[in-house]
C-alpha cells in the first residue's frame, strides 16, 4: 500500500465563515452563497470556507495533518499598514480557531504581510509569546525586496526563534499576463524565483541560518535557474557581493514543496535544493494543485514517495 502523507506544508483555508471578515471595509460575506468578495473580486472556491472539506479529503487521500495558510485572494496588499494588520490579525484569528478545533489535524500558518516588514515582525512578535513559529507571507509585492534592511528585524525574530516560513506567490500586475491564465503559469512561478533570488544573494539565510524558508510549487523557476546565478556569481557580475556564499549553496538552505506536475522538474528540483529538502503540499483545494496526489505523484519511485511522504517531515523543526 501507498505510505500515508504525514503532512501537507500547502493547504488553504480562510475561515469557517466569512462573517467576521465583512466587518472590513471592502470585503462582503453573502452566507447564502458562502462566498467571499474581497475589494471587489468574488472567491469563487467556496471550500476555503469549509474545514471539513478539507478534513473529508486528507481521510480520503490519507494526509495525516496539514499546515494552513491563507490564499492570494485575501492578501489585500493595497492596505495600509494599520489596516494590514487589523487585516491580518482577523485571519490569523479564523485560522487559529480551525486549528485549535482540529488540533490533531491542522496547525495554522500565521500570515504576514510582506508589503509592510514592521507590521510582520510585530505579528512574529506577539506570536512567539503565544508559542507559535510558523508562518507564511507572499513571496512580494511591487516595490517589496525581500533583501532590504527594513525586513532585517522580521529575519532576527524568525532565526532566533527557529521558525518556518512558507514563501507564496501573490497577485500579479504585469499585464502582458493577462491572456491565457499567465499570471498563474508564468507569473507565479517567477515571482517566488525573485524572492528566492533576493535571499540568496543578500545572503539572508546565510545571516540567518535558523529560518526555514519553504517556497511554493517546487520553487516555481528558481531551480532552473540555479545554474546561470552560480555563474553569475562565479563570474563576479556587477552588483554581487562574492563574499556570499555562492548561490548553489545557498540554495540548499531552502525547502520546497513537491508541487511541480513533471518528474523530471521535480528531480531537477531535488538536486538543486537537496533530495532531502522536498515536502509534500497539496495547494487544496485548488485545481492547478495535487487534488489526487497518490494518482498524480505515481510517477515517482516508490523510495522518493516515501521520502517526501513520510521522512522528509520528520527533519522539520
């Protein structure tokens, strides 16, 4: 029989009901429908409202827990910094309680707002008082680099206390994406390589080795990328500093998760960031995920299936 997953690192849920959410300026919750409208913009998967949903699909599929987070639709990265934590402080609330009902079966996955690194660390700050350590943030945001000094305090709070951030891509604005779905295929993909690209030549994992960074879907472009930033780096391009360590090293610092839809990328991705370093996620409940990950990773050899199954989630902190 095909090993049970011990974790999804990427699930999402937003709450078990939206209610609570409308009290904000922008965002309506239609209980009919249990629908959420967030500036404007309707999430149409109704299931982010639906723990049990979720609860009813890892039985099904034998996913033992799952880490929640909050999806793109809700990032709301337009907000100002006292609204943006006003914002994320209710989600975190609804995620909190989810978990805290299920607690042998959800933990949740704190969000940050990556556009203002001074409201992420004081939602770090509050949330190690309460023993908590893991958290996701979008990968950016325009005008956001995830190598400026600001997010230095969030980078100390995260290392000191060992924690676990899940690295997400958010909303696009390039509208060269528009056609054909490209902000999901194309844009997503290279947003999480620009953060990974910011960390790794600023060094910040090197600074900062006791973060945990897990990027979404395998990493998106970065592992094939890999090789032109070594020989960037190699080749002593303007701008790097080469008293970083070089980014093929750097790149093993990460984690990544499994969700990568070809057996060839995903290998690509295990020789980039370590045949150790991959995690089995889901992105549930949407459909550009693994929504029949036995079906869908059957592929794989029997021997790497139980890596990111079962023995990879046991290194994690």
């Amino acid at each position: 029989m095909t090993e049970n997953i011990r974790l999804d690192v990427h699930a999402h849920l937003v709450a078990s009901d939206g209610a609570s959410l409308s009290a904000f300026a922008g965002v309506n919750w239609d209980s009919s429908s249990r629908k959420l409208t967030v500036d404007g913009h309707t999430i149409g998967l109704t299931n982010l409202f639906k723990p049990g949903a979720l609860l009813a699909w890892m039985d099904e599929h034998r996913v033992e827990h799952a880490w929640i987070s909050v999806p793109p639709p809700v990032y709301r990265q337009q907000l100002a910094a006292d609204e943006a934590l006003r914002w994320a402080n209710a989600l975190n609330q609804e995620l909190t309680a989810i978990a805290r009902a299920q607690p042998a079966r959800f933990s949740p996955l704190l969000h940050l707002p990556v556009e203002h690194p001074e409201v992420a660390a004081q939602i770090v700050g509050a949330a190690q008082l309460a023993g908590q350590r893991r958290f996701a943030m979008a990968a950016g945001a325009p005008g956001c680099a995830l190598s400026a000094p600001a997010y230095d305090p969030l980078w100390t709070q995260l290392d000191a206390m060992k924690g676990f951030l899940f690295l997400h891509p958010g909303e696009g604005c390039d509208t060269r994406l528009d056609p054909f779905y490209l902000h999901n295929l194309l844009g997503n993909p290279v947003e999480t390589a620009i953060a990974a690209s910011h960390l790794v030549f600023s060094g910040v994992l090197e600074r900062y080795p006791g973060i945990q960074v897990c990027l979404a879907h395998a990493g998106g472009v970065t592992a094939a990328l890999a090789g032109r930033w070594n020989r960037g780096h190699g080749t002593a391009r303007p701008g790097l500093d080469l008293e970083m360590e070089p980014p093929l090293k750097a790149l093993r610092r990460f984690c990544v998760d499994c969700i990568s839809h070809d057996p060839a990328v995903l290998d690509l991705a295990a020789s980039v960031f370590g045949p150790g370093h991959i995690l089995f996620g889901s992105d549930w409940p949407f459909p550009m995920g693994l929504p029949n990950p036995h079906t869908q990773l059957a592929d794989l050899g029997s021997q790497v299936r139980k890596r990111i199954f079962c023995d990879n989630p046991e290194k994690l902190n």
